[in-house]
C-alpha cells in the first residue's frame, strides 16, 4: 500500500501540504521518496502528546520540508525552535473565514434554527468557541470568565456554547 502510495504521489502531484501529526509524517515521507518538488507542512499547535513523543521524526522531516505555514505567531515561534527550523523557513498563515457565509447565518432567519435545535431564546446573547477539547485550548478560562460575569449581573441572558471532542469533554 505504501508503494502504490509513493507512486501515485509521484505522478501526480507537483505540491504536497500536509497537516495533522500522523498524516504530516505519512504524506511528508511519501511525497519525499516520491520525489514530489514541493513539500508543505501546516502547522497548528504547539504541544501535543503525539509532538512530543514523535519529536526527532518531525526533526528529520523538518530537513525535507520546503516551507512551513503557521497560523499564529505563537506557533511559528514555539516550532521553529523545537524542530531547529529557522523562522524564515515558516510562513504566518492565520486561518480565515468566509465573511458572506457568516452574514448569512448571522442573521435572524439563518440563526434562529440553530437556536432552536440548542435550546437558546431569540434574546440569548450566545457565546461560541469550537475546538478540542484540552488544556492547551484553554476552554476553562472562557468558563471561568463567564462565572464571573454573571456572579456579577446574574439576570445577563449570556449562554456558552461549546462544540468539540478531546479529553476535557466530560468537564
């Protein structure tokens, strides 16, 4: 399977961009024994179990990648020094949104199904954060803050919406 892998890789393909920890080691060596000109690596964290772990791969991957692209300034820092990648090598790729889809669900007729299937009144002001679910996300401190608010204006109609999966779900 890893042959036929490499193989189509090689043929058809003038760029990889690979992302995620196990499937950016996959695709990265493939597209490297394929002989694909351009290797791209997306990176969108800074610690997890698998980095850690799989650290000198990533540093020998890292030797064969072309460019790096990272979605925020913290990540391009913490990674350059990890994989020994000078910072030039990466690029700030800060991930975008789709304003006209936003408007659309923003309004009144888009949102109010939502609402509906979670529970929330026309008046709620909702806030939103999807993500893993995991410390180094930091969902406790959006928590933490909205205790707050309404420790200080109780009758504040504000409801917390959190979607996602990760260790942290059951909390």
């Amino acid at each position: 399977m890893v042959n036929a892998l490499v193989k189509d890789v090689g043929k058809k393909f003038d760029v990889v961009v690979a992302s995620l920890f196990f499937t950016g080691i996959v695709l990265r060596m493939a597209a490297f024994f394929a002989h694909v000109p351009v290797i791209l690596m997306t990176e969108v964290n800074v610690s997890t179990e698998e980095n850690r772990r799989g650290v000198w791969l990533e540093k020998i991957l890292a030797k064969r990648t072309d460019r790096f692209l990272a979605v925020s300034k913290e990540v391009l820092k913490v990674l350059s020094a990890v994989l020994q990648v000078p910072q030039e090598r990466f690029t700030l790729s800060y991930s975008s949104v789709n304003v006209n889809a936003v408007r659309k669900l923003s309004s009144k007729e888009g949102r109010s199904p939502l609402r509906h299937s979670l529970g929330l009144q026309e008046n709620d002001i909702v806030i939103t954060t999807a993500g893993r679910l995991t410390e180094q996300k930091g969902q406790r401190y959006l928590v933490e803050a909205l205790a707050y608010m309404l420790e200080k204006e109780p009758a504040l109609p504000v409801k917390l919406v959190i979607f996602g999966e990760g260790t942290l779900r059951s909390e």
